[in-house]
C-alpha cells in the first residue's frame, strides 16, 4: 500500500477517515467494482451540507503490468516506498 498526499507532494503512512454510514456503503460499493478492474480506480468524494465537493480520495490498482501507466514519481514511490532517494 501506499499513501500519497497531492497537495503535499509527498508519501505519507497514516490516515484516519471518518464517515457516516451512508458514505462507507458506497465506498464499500466503489472498491467491490474496483477489484473487477484492475486498471481502473475510484474517486470518492465528501460533500459538505451545500452538496459542495470538499474532501477526495482516489484509490488506483497497481500491478507489475501497469506500472508504466503512472506518473515516473509514483512508480518510484510504488517501487521504493519513499520519494528522497
């Protein structure tokens, strides 16, 4: 697994995410679809009160296979877990 925070531009190894009830079950029904494609990838996101998009997380399959399809920072992050080296 790895974590990568796009505003930051860096690899990160901790997140905490809190949802209500509705929003687990259709991320739950967005990675169930996702493990039927494994190119593919899913964005999920939060909605504050006025339906204004707010939070956004991207989940993505990689494989051996597909490595070629990423940005050449991700593929180092993917191979190596890290971005200093």
């Amino acid at each position: 697994m790895r974590i990568f925070n796009r505003v930051l531009n860096i690899p990160i190894n901790s997140v905490l995410i809190y949802l209500p009830l509705d929003e687990a079950k259709q991320l739950l029904a967005s990675l169930e679809a996702l493990k039927d494609n494994s190119n593919g990838f899913i964005n999920f996101n939060g909605k504050d009160n006025n339906g204004n998009l707010t939070k956004e997380l991207t989940v993505r399959i990689y494989s051996k296979e597909n490595l070629d399809t990423f940005e050449e920072k991700i593929i180092k992050l993917i191979e190596t877990g890290d971005l200093t080296n």
